[in-house]
C-alpha cells in the first residue's frame, strides 16, 4: 500500500500517518516528490486496509500497489531521482561520468588516470580495490592500500570515489574511504549483502547481473531500499547472450524500461558492456542518446599492462576527446522531464 | 585469395585479371574503391598461388585471405559502400530513413501513411504484402494486390519500395513491383532464397537472424553476393534473449563491429528490436549515435487495429516528430569516414 | 473449433460432418483416435457456433479449441501417433534409431556406413545429399547424386531413408528418392516451405529452430498439417545458449513438454545437440531415459575426414555398441502408454 | 605446476614436496588417487621451474598445468572422487538422492517429509532455512529455528543434512546444525562466501550459477579448494535461456562435460531445473542415465500450500515410486569407472 499525502501536508502530519504505520508493525518510507510525499509500506505479509489511513489528516489517498516492486517504483515517486554521490549528483540535467581504471593497481597509475579525469570536468572517479575474478589465480585487487590511494584521489583531486565492496567487510572500507559503494553483478542477487548495504548511509551503485531480468533488476534495488536506504543508482553492463563479437551485448533497451517504472537513475558501463575498447565510444553515445543519466567508463593510462581488462580502457587522451563528444550529445536533446533530488 | 590493383590499373587490366582468375575455373569479383580496384576470388577449393597473379599487369599484390568472408569485407573494399535503392542511396553521408506499417492492408491505410511519410522527406517506404507469421491461423498478408499498392505510392509519393519476399516467387514479384528486396530474420539462412536473390539485379536488405551471430550474419551477406549481387544493405533487428521487457534485444554493439570488419551499410529496425512503441524514439536515437546507416521504422495511422505488431507502430505524427530528432541528431555527430558507392 | 465424434459414429456421419465444414467455406482434418474420431476445423477468420454440428448424427460435443494449435493438439487426439516412414514405424513402442552420416559424400562412405547401420537392426537411414552451411564456400551436398545413393541404399540394404530438402525442388526430389522429407532447423520458420511439404505425401521429420520455442516449433508442425499432411515427427536437436562446453545445449525437457501437449512423435539428435562425439552417448541414454520416440545420430567410417561435422560422428562400431545399449534400456523403462497410428 | 609422486612414494617424501613448496611460498594441495598421489601448487605468480622438484625423492615428475584450473582436474587425480556427507557418500557407485522440500517451514511439514523420505532408504535430506528471493517481501526463511528441525531431522531418522547458507553467519550455523553446505546458484561467483566455505570443515554442495559457463562453474570450485577443502559436489540445476515450457534449461551436457575434465562429483536438481512437477520423473531419469551421481529432488506433502516453488515439487509418495525407478535405472546401466574416496 501506498499513501499519497495532500501536496499541503505538513510534516508532522507525515510524521503522524508514519508513526501510525509502525504502530501497526509495519515499516513507512517517505519519499518527497516536487509537488507532493507519497509514504510506502512494507513488511506486511497480505493486503492492508485502506480504511486505517484515508480519514487521516492529510492523506489523500490510500493506493494498492500492484506491481511486485514498492519503492523503486514511480507510483511512490512520479519523479525522477537525484542520488548524492560526495558532492555532486547523480540523476539530474547534467550527464554524469563515471571514469577510471578497472583495478587500483598503484599509486602513479591512479594518480595519472585521476588527473586526466579530472581535467575533463568528470565528477566521480572509479577504480576497484576488491576484484572478483573468475579464477582464484587471477589479480584480486590491492584491497585497504587500494582504498587509500584512491581516498588520496579524492583529496587532491576533489573527485567522488565509487568503488566496489565484494562483502561485508568491504562495505565497512568503502564506507570509511569512498562516497559509493559498488555492487557488481555476480553480486547483483546476493541478498545478504543487499541488505547490509540498505543499511549504510553512503549511495550504492548496483550493477545488473549478466542474466539478470529487469524485474529481478528493481527488485534487488528494493531489497536495499526496504532497509532503508533510498540512494541506489542502477547501472546496466550487458547481459550474456549467445553473441561473440563483444564480450556481453549492452542492453540499452532498459534504460527507457527503467524509467518507464522506477524513479532511480540509471546509468550505462560501455567498458564491461563491450570489452572492446573501439566500441566504447560508439556504445557511450548511444547510451547519451537512448537516455542514460550517466556513463561508467573505464580508463588506464598503459592499457596492454593493466592487471584486469585492459582491452577495453580508453587511453586518457581517448577518453577526454570522447568527454567532449557526450556532453555535447547530451546538450543537444531535448531535456529529460525534471528530475528533484531525494 | 584477394587481388589489389595498382590505383592506376586500366580498365582492361582489371577485366584481363578477371579474365584469368575464370580460365582457373574461379570466380572474379572487381570491387571498386576509391583509390584502387581490389578482385576478390571464390569458387577455389583450397588456397591459390599467387604467383598466378603478381607478375599481372596493373596488379599491385595478391593477398591471402585470412578470415571467412571474402566479398564483405574491408580486407576487398576498405571504404563503406553506398547501395543504390530506387533514386537514393543507403550508407552514405545522409541518414537513411525507411518507414511503413508492418502490413499492408488497404488501399486507404497504405495511402494515408505513404503521405506523412513523403511529408517527411523520407526517402524509402516499407509494408509487407508477404508475412510470415507463427501461427498458420494469423494473416498472411494481401498478397500480389498489396504489392500493386506499393507501387502506386512509389508512383504517386515517388519513395522507394522495400518489402519482404519469403520465397523465389515472392521475389520474382518483388523485383517487378518494388525497389529492394526484403529478406526476412526467419530466413537467414534460408540459403536456397539467398542464392537465388543474389542472382536479381534488385538490391537486397538483409535482416539478421535472431539468434545469428555477426560471423553467421555476413556469411549470409556473403552467399548474396558470392553469386554476383553486391547490393546488399545489413539490418540489425534485434535478437532473442531471455529479456522481458522488450520483445527483442536490439544488439546495437553489432553497428560498430559490422564496420569494423564490413564495407556494408548497416541499418537498425527498432520496432521489432523492442517491440514496443514508447521505446522506438530512445532506441531509434541511440541507433544514430551508435553509427548506423539507416533506420526501419513502423507507422501506422491507426496502431490499435493494425493486423500485425501494432503495439510497436508509431503513428504518423510521432514519427514526424522523430524524423525531424534524428537527422538533427545525425548532423550534430563527427561525420562518417567516407563511403563510395558500389 | 473442434468436433469430437461419438465412439460409435460412422465413417458416413463423419464424412457428413467434413462436408457441412466444406461447405461453410472452412477446412476439416479429421483424426482417427483409438477410441472416437475428432475433427479439426481451420480456415475460419474467428470463432465457430458450436449450433452448426452439435445437433448432427455422430457428433458428441463441440469444443472451443483454446491453445494456439488446433491439429497438433491432444485436445484434437489424446493418444501418440505412430508414423510410418516408409515401412516402419516412429512413435510407437519400438525406439526407433535413424543413423547415417552428415553428408552423402562417396558411394563406398555411404555403403560402409549403411551395412554397418542395417546390421545393428535399426530401420532408418540418414544422410544429406542438400547441406545446408554457413559459409558459401563450404562444401554444399552432392545434390542428386547424393540422392542416388541413398536410394540404392534402401534397394539394398531395405533401410529407409530420411534426408533434407532445402527448397521446393529438393523436397520434389527427395519424394522421388527417399522416404522422410527432413526439414532442417534453419528452415523450421520458412513458412513457404513448410507449405510446400505440407502438400507432400511423405511424412516430414521437422528439427527445432535454435531458437524456437515449444510454441514456435508445434506451429511450424501445424503450418505442415494444416495443408493435410499429418505425418509429422518432431526432433529436438539442441538450442543456442551461452554454453561453449558443447555446440549447442540439448534441451531434453521439451520431451515431456511436448508429450503433455501434442499427439506427435518426438526424437532426439544427441550429436547435433552436442556436436562432440564422447557426449553423443550418454546423451542418446538420456534422451531414451526422457522418453523420446527416437535417435537421429550420425556415424562415419572415417570422422576425421568427414566434409561435415566429423568432430560428432560415431564410429560404426561405437553405434553398434550403443544401440545394444539404448534398445537394453528402452525395455526396461516403463511401458509408454498406447499410440495409435494416423 | 602439478607433483605427481611416484606409486611407491612414502607420506614423508609426500611431506617433504609439500614443505619445499610451502618455503617456496607457495601452497600444496596433496591428492591421493588409486595408485599414486599428485601435489598441485597454487599461490605463485607465474610459472615455476621444475627444476624445484623433478630431483627431489619419490617425485615421478613434474607437469606444467596447461587448463585454467589446477585442483578440480583430472589431470590433478585421474579417479572421480568421493565426498563423504555426514555418514554417507556422493560420488561412489551409489546413486545419491536428496530429497526434501525447498523451504524448511514448520517441524510438522518437515518431519512428515523426512520420514517418507527416510523410509525410500534415501540417505540425505535437503530443505532450507535461509531462503535467496527475488523479492525482498517473500517468505525469507525460518532461519536458525529451521536448522533445528532439519537437526533433529537427522537425529531421528538418521538422513545427512544438506542445507543453504547465503552469508558467513549461515555458515557458521549450517556447520553446527547441518552435514553438507549448499552454496546457491545466485551465489555461485560470491567469491567472498567461496573462501569461506574454502576454510570449512563441511563439504560444499555447489550449484551451476544460471548463466555460468562450465569453466566459470569449475573455477568457482577451485576458488573453494584452493583454500583447503577439497570437498565439493558440483550441482546443475538448470541455466537461462529464451525457452518458456520450463522455469529453466537443465543441461545435461554438462555432465560428460565435467566429467571428462573433472574428477568432482556432479548433481542434478530436475525440480529447480524444470519447475514443473509433471517433468521431474522424466528428466530425473535422463539424468541418472548421462551419468549423473546424484538427484536432489524436491519433495512435499501438500504443494499447493507450499511457501516455495510448490509447482516443482513431488509428493511423498511419487518421490517413493521415482525411487525406485531410479534406482532400478542405474543399475541397469554399465557401471561407472572406479571412484576413489578423497
């Protein structure tokens, strides 16, 4: 259920239908929309009665929700999201880049990567410190040192750090040196660790597993959202198909599924999506166009000598030149329907 | 093996090159680019020797060639080919929009669509008389007497008629009514009907399988033009995963990779991609950004009665409006590399 | 719509059932159970008044045909069919094993192979005269040579003979030559074709598509019987997925998938489906142990040579071990339940 | 790089290979097959000299491993292995079954279960107590209190518990109430929980991820290996495809697949893997004949009301007649090469 409030409502009176929805045992999210708050409920196990909320002060309907999502869903919020990420948003008119190397390898390899970053105007800078290979003998990441340096890119810099955390113990560290937490793909459906994310305070990135459906997609983002934290960016990497002239097939067809259901940006990861890097720039200005809120795209100074992916990093000078060519795309469509920040 | 001429080969050089390579029992293929004249040869069984040919008049080398395909690829004829459909062309510097319903169904429908298409300055009009369908039970399609009307708009609209063949009479009839020839997703690999429309002077559009690798998809291209028509033009239209929430899975990454390896246009269908008609203006822009040549676009003046895939038909003012986005958008991206006409 | 026929109606009432259908301008198919007739009705635009037949002598019940098909349907005739391919039987309680090589290439390989099939007490005889290939440049079939040799085959060896058609004049030839029209997997949607044998008088042995649904394969085998010919056996021959340990992944549940929905006999192709030799045989067992009708498996005197697919053909000797096998664990599964022959 | 020790070699020359590789800094992994022992080394960077070990006593020789993996191969131990699971065995000449309901739910519900379960002779147990949703509002499990009953499970009846851990704590907890940790598909690259249960003293029932290619599935294993435990039961239980008849693929090429490359043993799990009651029987049998070691079979007394995947389930008394069909099949069939416990 679902309780839309008058667009005068106060905030006691939502405070009001929230304390009675936890009288009853559940649990209310609000979720302020530019002309109205709307209250989700979760934690029941049947249908409620609309009859507790529609007399109170304030309310102005009682809905039923009817698709199996609550929160991602843009019946709570008609709007679009603006999800924090440091200092800078993610989800709003300006396109976000996302830019770095695949894995933290050393200090002057980030260093050089971040600075190049940097100089495009680029926001967030991504690298991972925790890797999940495929096979135990392959590089796993230079962990906490890892973590380090690119808390030091941020410092010098002024560069948001997103960056990825494989369990627990990883979300503690991203918490304590970055500003969002990635959850990878293989990892898209690992319950636990969504849930220990819902309760962080920093915003998550959540990658779409390889054959993850997009329903399974929103209901992974609202395994987060039920605890409680309403900051997720979702990010669509491909998806394994029986094709082979690119190492997955980007999916940009969710992107406008996406925003047709849910409220939370979405953003596109050529890198991973191609594995090649003379699709990075075909693939990032078609996600540009088809209407993505950002790009996660991968870049290494010496890609023939980087531990992990190289083959589909971007020279620093590539991706700055390519920068340029996105956010002109951008500018050039016509503007998305405003978006307000959570 | 593959024959490069000198960029100032004569015209008899050329056809005494060709000459030679028939007395061998083999098949000349001259493809002409825009600095030089390259042969490609089939019909050998194993590898040939060069020294049949270097010493040639007018022959600059003689290359082995290593890849599957010998006639689509950039290894023949490095510059992207322009194919000639009706008076315009596809694959060159301009966008090429090709539009229609699904179906032809009547007179008045086909009309009435033909109209706002021509009213857009498209160049190219679809409409299927012959459709295959899934079910035996499900419309066939009008037949010889929806042809007669396609060739009444090219007439009357002067647009350029693309429509589907299923088999050698449909193509004999298509050939005699429209401009190019449609080959259909379900028959790919139907190599007895590639055979026989690489024997028509009739260009061909090519639509990919759903479920047919890039290398299975050229290699199609391939059996076009192994029996001499080289007019073939390439059409992404999505493939099959276990996606749900569109019909198909638009495969955009193949545009890049097509050019990569192809001198062919390649166009993208974003009605079947997706199936569905909120998402044909996203995936139709992030088609032109990717690099495609073309779009294959489905209007229908009256979508909810249409006999066949209405629920992804645009309506002729939406695609008005579209039309106008994306030659904007064309226009707003670096320019291609040259393309030569074949 | 679709009558069903009292246990004790005469062939009269049926055949005035069929008239009356006639004359309404619809087709009946009428179909012989082991208890009561059915007849299916097609060629109607939309739904039928029951009115029409339920009073008629004969006629037990009028039923609304729910599912897409109407002629493969159990609905239509509760038990298995038994078809004959030429003077033997599919479908019913004997395993019927096809075996041959890929291609017809030599007299001598042919005859080597089918002595050594026919001594194992299998009862047909497969091998393509017409192949179909990816690339142009492979080697394509030996055409009606081919067909000659399969034809002495029989004479000698009184084994019947299954074999592909790729286009109208191959189905024409293999009527002349052989017993089964085999219509390939990337044929399974050339619906032109598909029409075509639906006119033949020779049973077709139709292979999944590799991307076929259930639904999509049973109504290609209703676009077959729709045209009058109900001599229709099913081959399930392996799907395209992402899995890279075999060619393609058998998909053995659409066994039972289709023995819950169709009256059709249904067979396995283990080499095919794995297109490795060393899992052609414990997948033959498994498709045995599923309940499939039969086995398409390909044996070749000399794999290594073979012009096509060598890499899953079995030697004569290993089939001759297999057999024993696979005809020792049919008898001891459970008896089928009856099949009745069309 | 891979020991083999020769047939006569002693414990301490096995021990002192080990401490040489364990001063190199690296780690041994002794094997023992049938007639000799081999010492797989994992930790190093590149590729070692064998010039360590060749000369060392009793070293037969020294074999660079060419395969991604290095501890589930057959080139590491040439015999299938056994995996002891509580007081019985997996791997062995006995067919394995497990049977139980999905979700642990009430100790009435369980214990009616295990008993007909118990009175099949069938020597494992499985059901859940944490259970991986897709959505964060269904049943998630009866959590510590569900691993009680399935404690008091094998108290009673003597059946080896097998049951899911999704985090370190579940771990924790099944390693105190349980016999055998499954580690689920959704799981199968939560390279974290893999090291954990890398360090366990239990073994680990690993199931195939839905979109996890062979290699991907094996070196997940070896990421639990390589950390000590060597026992692991490899689990298919059905992958993702286009296919609509069944929940999912279950692919049975697997299992030659592994077994030409693996020495583990191989699982199937027709319930999850088709998600249809009526195709369970079929495919478990299909299963048991490719040469499956074991079924795990879901089982539960009132479906219909089952809190989970009630469609797949058995009821008691068609898992009892399953059985002993199954049984009956796999001794019917040829034994299998000798198995050697680890």
């Amino acid at each position: 259920m679902l309780i839309v409030m008058k667009p005068d409502a106060t905030q006691s009176e939502i405070e009001r239908v929230s304390q009675i929805i936890k009288d009853l045992g559940y649990r209310p999210h609000p979720m302020a929309g530019s002309t109205r708050t709307a209250i989700g409920i979760t934690g029941n196990d049947g249908s409620l009665d609309s009859a507790h909320f529609v007399s109170l002060s304030g309310v102005a309907e009682a809905i039923r929700v009817t698709k199996p999502y609550k929160l991602v869903t843009r019946e709570l919020k008609p709007e679009r999201s603006m999800i924090a990420v440091g200092d800078s948003f993610i989800g709003g008119s300006e396109l976000a880049l996302i830019a770095g190397p695949c894995a933290v390898e050393t200090y002057d390899q980030v260093f050089e990567t971040a600075e190049a970053v940097a100089a495009t105007g680029a926001k967030f800078f991504r690298g991972g410190a925790y890797k999940p290979r495929t096979s135990p003998y392959a590089f796993q990441g230079t962990g906490e040192e890892g973590l380090r340096i690119l808390s030091e890119v941020r410092s010098q810099f002024g560069l948001n750090i997103v960056t990825e955390a494989m369990d627990e113990r990883g979300v503690d560290l991203v918490e304590e040196y970055g500003d969002c937490i990635q959850i990878g793909a293989r990892n898209m459906q690992n319950f636990s660790l969504l849930k220990y994310v819902g309760k962080s305070n920093k915003p998550v990135l959540l990658k779409r597993g390889i054959s993850a459906t997009m329903e399974e997609f929103l209901l992974a983002a609202e395994y987060i959202m039920n605890e409680g934290n309403y900051n997720v960016i979702l990010c669509e990497r491909g998806i394994r198909t029986f094709g082979t002239h690119a190492r997955n097939t980007l999916d940009l067809s969710v992107v406008p599924a996406v925003k047709a259901t849910s409220h939370l940006p979405i953003i596109i990861d050529p890198s991973h999506g191609t594995g090649k890097n003379y699709m990075v720039g075909p693939m990032a200005k078609a996600g540009v166009a088809v209407g993505a809120d950002g790009l996660l795209i991968e870049v290494h100074p010496n890609p023939r000598e980087a531990l992990c992916d190289g083959a589909q990093a971007l020279l620093p000078e590539q991706f700055r030149l390519l920068s340029t060519e996105l956010h002109a795309l951008r500018s050039s469509l016509k503007p998305e329907p405003t978006a307000v920040s959570v």
